[in-house]
C-alpha cells in the first residue's frame, strides 16, 4: 500500500484556502500519480514519462522554495506567454473571458468570503473552472508579465486568486517537480465544525 500511494495513487489533505472555491480547507482530494509519468517509487526521479500537464489541470507539486507540497491548477504551458492586468489573465495576448459562478459552488463559502469576494468562471478557449478574487486597486500581485515560459517549465496559480503562494511568489515549476494530477474530492471535513463530514463534497470531480 505504501508503494502504491508513492507512485500510483494518493489522497492528500488540503490544509489552506488558497483553491477556492473548487477545493476547501479539509477536502481530501485524489491525486493521480501515473497521469504524466512513471516515478520511482519514494523519489520524483522519472523512470518515463508519456503525458503532460495541460493548461486547466489541477496539479501537486514541490515547491522550488521549501519542498512543501502544493496543489494549484495549470495556468500556463511551455512556450505560452502569460500576463495578468487587475486579475484580468490574459494568454498568449488573448483575454480570459469571465462569467457568473454557479450559487451552489459560492454557497460552499461562509458569508464573509461571498462578502468580501467576486466569483466568476474562468475560460480560455474549451478549458473552464471556477475562481475567487477581491476587488482592489493594482498591485504587484494581481498583475504581472507578460511572462514566456520556458520548455519544461509550468505556471501555476490558485483559484483563490488574491491569497495563494504560487507562482507569482514561488516563481515558474520544473517538469520534474509535478507529481500528479488531482482529480476528484474523496471527502471532506469541516474544521470550523468540529471536523464533521462535509457529506455533499463527497466523490466530487474537480473542474
């Protein structure tokens, strides 16, 4: 069982907030380790490798600051360019286009995050997820690039826009670095209730 949670399969527990709305503190989310490649096992050395993440994927990765393992979604792809205007995202100089979120994702929230924040869906050409950002003046974290990522290289970045360490801080990921695709919350328990189960987050596909 070891083994294959090393380099099959895996549930991982999200301690932050920083995938709202698609993901809450305490989901429990799977995470497919043959999706790009085969590792051996207890290491990130790939013994072959035959996909590769694509942009809107959900993926785990180690971080190039401290090794912590993180989980954000596909922005950008090598040789993509990427920028981003007062969280407006743009790709390969094309605009994101944006749309009402549904109220049963934003419902998932407590009132002082649906608040405090705009929600919307997120499309880039077939490729659509939900995000989570607070209105404000421009800054040096709502807006950057443009940015050409380079071969083997990945940009990632939360859904909760305004409060995620991605790679906006933690800068471009390595190819090398990806461990999985996380695909579905297994289940969910909810810390502000005394860990009870979330049953309607239970076997939920991730968009």
């Amino acid at each position: 069982m070891v083994v294959f949670r090393s380099a099959i399969a895996d549930w991982n527990q999200v301690p932050t907030g920083s995938m709202k709305p698609t993901i809450l503190e305490g989901d429990r989310v799977v995470v497919n380790k043959l999706a790009y490649d085969l590792k051996v096992p207890f290491t990130t050395w790939h013994l072959t490798e035959w996909a590769d993440p694509s942009r809107g994927e959900v993926v785990t990765f180690y971080s190039p600051l401290d090794e912590k393992l993180l989980i954000k979604r596909v922005i950008g792809v090598p040789e993509d360019v990427i920028s981003m205007r007062n969280n407006q995202l743009f790709i390969n100089k094309e605009p994101a286009t944006y749309s009402r979120l549904d109220d049963d994702i934003v419902n998932q929230l407590d009132a002082y995050q649906r608040h405090r924040h705009a929600f919307f869906y997120e499309h880039f050409e077939d490729v659509m997820y939900p995000v989570m950002l607070r209105p404000s003046l421009p800054n040096n974290y709502n807006s950057f690039g443009p940015i050409k990522i380079p071969p083997g290289f990945y940009l990632m970045l939360g859904d909760n826009r305004d409060n995620s360490r991605d790679s906006r801080r933690i800068g471009l990921i390595s190819r090398n670095r990806i461990i999985g695709r996380a695909h579905t919350v297994a289940f969910s328990v909810d810390y502000e209730d005394y860990y009870l189960p979330r049953a309607d987050r239970f076997i939920r596909p991730l968009p």
